[in-house]
C-alpha cells in the first residue's frame, strides 16, 4: 500500500513513497531535542515525523533557566518559524527542512511531519502505564509501521528504557548519534607521534636545518609528514629529543626542537616535567602562539599543577598575561551540600580545592612563615575563582583562563567558554574523560572530547594526553586497578 494507491490511513500525513529503499522515517522522542535543538536538521534526505505527545512535552518544559529549557525554546521558535504561512494541506503534505547550514536558502529532501489524527494502534495493555507519554509515542511508531511496511521507521531517542521496549515490541530503535564526536574514544587525537626508527633515513636526504633565536628548526619532506597534526609532539625512537611541528604543508613540515623542562635549569615556577608528556605540556602552556591547550590524563597526572606553575610564570615573570582566572563545573561526585553562603568566590572555594592544593606546592617553602603569607597573599591577587554561571556575555583580555574538570561540559557550554576568549587570552582545558560526573554525558560526548577533536588542524591550538600517574605510588596503583 503507497499514500496515491490506497485511502489515507489514520495517520493522514502523505509521505513520498520513493524512492521507499532509501528514505527513512525517523520518529523523534522529547529528549531528542531537549539534548540538541538543531537536531530536526541533522538527518538529511530522510523524515521526520513527530508526535503530538512530544510537543505536549516541550511546552510542560519551556519554563526555568536551565540549558533545557532554553534548548526547549529554541525548539519551539525553529518549528514556528517552519510552520508560519504554511495551510493546513501543506503541513499534512509535509514542511520541507532547510538544507545545510553553510547553504543558506537551500533545501533538504526531507520533511518534517506532524500527528494530525489519534494513535490507532496502542502497546499491549500487559504493558504498565498504558497512558504514559513514553507508550504513547510507541503506539504512533508502531502505527506508521503498519501503515507504510516498504519504509524503514526508526524510533530515535537517548532513553535506553524506551529503546529496549521498542525492541521488545518490534519497533527499530536507535539512540542520537549525531552528538557523538568519535565512534570510539580509543581514535581520540592524543597529541604525540612516535617515530619509527627509520625515520631519518627515510626523510633526511633533503632536510634543511638553521637556527633563530636560540631555537633549531629542521624541514623534512616524506610520506610520513602527511599524518602529522599542528603543533603535535614528536618523540624520536633512538634520542631523548622531542620535536614539535609547527608547519605543514602536503607532504613537507617544519619541525622545532622542544625545550627540555626536566631539568632545573629549565624549572617553571620551581617545577620540572617528570616525563616526556609534561615535557611537551609545558611547552604548549609556555608558547605565546599557542592559543589554545586541552589537557586529557587521569588522576595525578599533574595537570592542574603543570597549568598553574604555567600560568604564574607568565603572569608573574614575563607579564604576558595580567591574571588568571579559574572556573569549572560545580557536579558533586555525592550528595550537593546544599545553599553555599557568601560572595562569587567565596560559594566557589569549596570546589576549588584541587587549586588550593596546588598552591600549596607552588609556594616557596624556605621563606618561613611570614614569607608564605605574602606569596599566598600575592598568589591570591593574581588568581581568581569565577562560576560558570556567569561567564556569559564576558570578554576576557590578556587573561590566562583555566577551566578545571572540562570532561563535565556540554559541547555548547565549551563553545560558550571559550568564546570568552578576547585579545591576547589563553585558554587552558583541563580534564579526565573517564570520570565524567554529568548525567547524558559520555566519553564520546562530552564537550572535552569535542573540542579535543575540533581544535587538532588548527595551527594556534595545542593537545597532550598525559599517561603516567606522578602524585604518589598510591594513586597511580589505585588509578590502574580501581
């Protein structure tokens, strides 16, 4: 049966029946939405059709100031915009969805439907809560399955529970994909390259090498070059030297040999790298044209520290930047203790412990009491503690911008963050992808991964993911086997 050869069915929307192979009919649950508003264009040439229950849904939570329900009210302002001057016979034929971003004023080939008549057909009563919002849509995926069997119809939704009793009644159920960044953290871009021991055989007959300002620079052609990324380390199989690429071009590049902060006489803030990666994250936090660092490592990897010992050189020393300012997501990994008295800064010291620990590390132990006091106090003046909370619509110049725990970010409260961003600010994400404390996030989704994977090509942004565990025996032990 096909829309111009039979009666219209109770569902009485007319679907194009070709071609029936190829064009999918996606049924879009609430959460859907609330999770991305843009999601009514990510499906290209295909459907979509939504329930009235969902409709019902998002008007119940358009209200409050949470990311939700702004997502919700966008939702609501993107269907109003489709629907404004259409008739009535052209929201049943179907409103066609805009095409790509980048292609203002174009088209896709799919349509957006809505449910103008009841459920006809309804989930077995031996289902509990024959009448809840969740069955509902069920009813009306397993109604358009009836009534159009050449048509593959899909029930997307991020609720597993809903997934699995889709499955359970023959419905075909998929979770939104369109937000993951990778298909596999194990592809995630960790920032270093090691290389093959036949490297400079292979790619130094034409190397072309000088100096300026006390720095090496080499220029090597090969076919290896091609799978190199911006400002990505090098780490050479036979030296201890480690390189870092600062220009690519097809297949030639122009490599730098880094600095070595193992040793004191490179000490930054009193604090030398324990190994290759903190090596090559502190010449990524000390280059001025390096714009923006993400961090990835498990705990006690020295992030945190590496970053501020970082940052206090350059505010302090060099005068590169006149602040820093530190910010995360307040999760609690338990119970929220409730209403926080005080200032900005002062709701925000209790989760900024890991910086209060930090400082204690940072500040000059042999200058006895008095001493401590004034560094503590001075520290206290260049540091600052700010919440997320109201971060937007600020510009920060010339400042040195942390965000802690960034694994716990949305995609859009990273792009939000870093868009804070003014002339001459830097801007440092810190995070352990494995413990993610935020509930719908995961390691393929988290704002962390996304601009980790968005920010590899570009040549001012820098990347390292951290292995080895420094804090002590104890935590490393704990970090491999708990």
């Amino acid at each position: 049966m096909t829309p111009n050869s039979a009666p219209m069915p109770q569902t009485a929307v007319t679907i194009p029946a070709t071609p029936l192979n190829e064009r999918r009919l996606f049924v879009l649950d609430t959460n859907v939405l609330m999770h991305d508003p843009a999601a009514l264009l990510r499906f290209k040439e295909h459907d979509i059709y939504l329930p009235m229950m969902v409709l019902e849904e998002l008007d119940r939570a358009k209200k409050g100031v949470s990311e939700v329900a702004r997502n919700v009210r966008q939702v609501s302002r993107f269907l109003d915009e489709l629907i404004t001057g259409a008739s009535k016979e052209e929201i049943d034929q179907g409103l066609p969805l805009p095409g790509p971003v980048n292609q203002p004023g174009k088209f896709a080939s799919g349509r957006l439907y809505f449910q103008i008549r009841p459920t006809r057909l309804h989930p077995p009563t031996t289902l509990p809560g024959t009448h809840t919002p969740d069955n509902d849509i069920l009813g009306m995926a397993l109604t358009l399955q009836q009534d159009y069997p050449q048509r593959q119809v899909t029930l997307v939704s991020k609720d597993i529970n809903l997934r699995i009793k889709a499955a359970i009644l023959g419905i075909h159920a998929e979770d939104y994909y369109n937000d993951q960044v990778l298909d596999d953290v194990d592809l995630l871009y960790g920032g270093t390259h090691d290389l093959p021991t036949n490297f400079w055989d292979r790619h130094g007959k034409e190397m072309e090498a000088w100096q300026e300002s006390g720095r090496t620079f080499y220029r090597v052609h090969g076919p290896d070059v091609v799978n190199w990324y911006p400002n990505q380390c090098l780490f050479p199989a036979e030296t201890s030297t480690a390189f870092i690429v600062r220009q690519l071009h097809d297949d030639e590049a122009v490599i730098e040999i880094l600095r070595d902060h193992t040793t004191p006489n490179h000490a930054v803030w009193g604090i030398t790298a324990r190994n290759r990666e903190q090596n090559f994250a502190l010449n990524l936090l000390l280059d001025p044209e390096i714009d923006f660092v993400s961090l990835l490592g498990a705990a006690g990897t020295g992030k945190t520290l590496l970053a501020l010992a970082a940052g206090l050189a350059q505010v302090l020393d060099t005068k590169r930047y006149r602040e820093i300012i530190m910010t995360r997501v307040t999760v609690p990994v338990g119970e929220d203790i409730g209403f926080l008295p005080g200032t900005e800064e002062e709701k925000m010291t209790p989760w900024m412990g890991a910086l209060m620990d930090n400082l204690e590390v940072l500040a000059p132990q042999e200058s006895g009491e008095w001493g401590r006091a004034a560094t503590a106090d001075l520290l206290s003046n260049k540091i600052k503690i700010r919440s997320l909370n109201f971060m937007r619509g600020r510009t920060f110049q010339s400042k040195y911008l942390i965000i802690d725990e960034a694994q716990n970010l949305t995609p859009k409260q990273m792009k939000t963050l870093i868009t804070r961003a003014g002339p001459g600010t830097k801007v440092i994400c810190l995070g352990n992808i494995a413990q993610i404390d935020t509930p719908y996030l995961s390691e393929i989704t988290s704002g962390l991964t996304y601009v980790v994977d968005r920010f590899k090509d570009w040549p001012h942004g820098g990347h390292i993911t951290l292995r080895r565990g420094e804090r002590s025996r104890l935590a490393e032990f704990a970090s491999d086997r708990l």
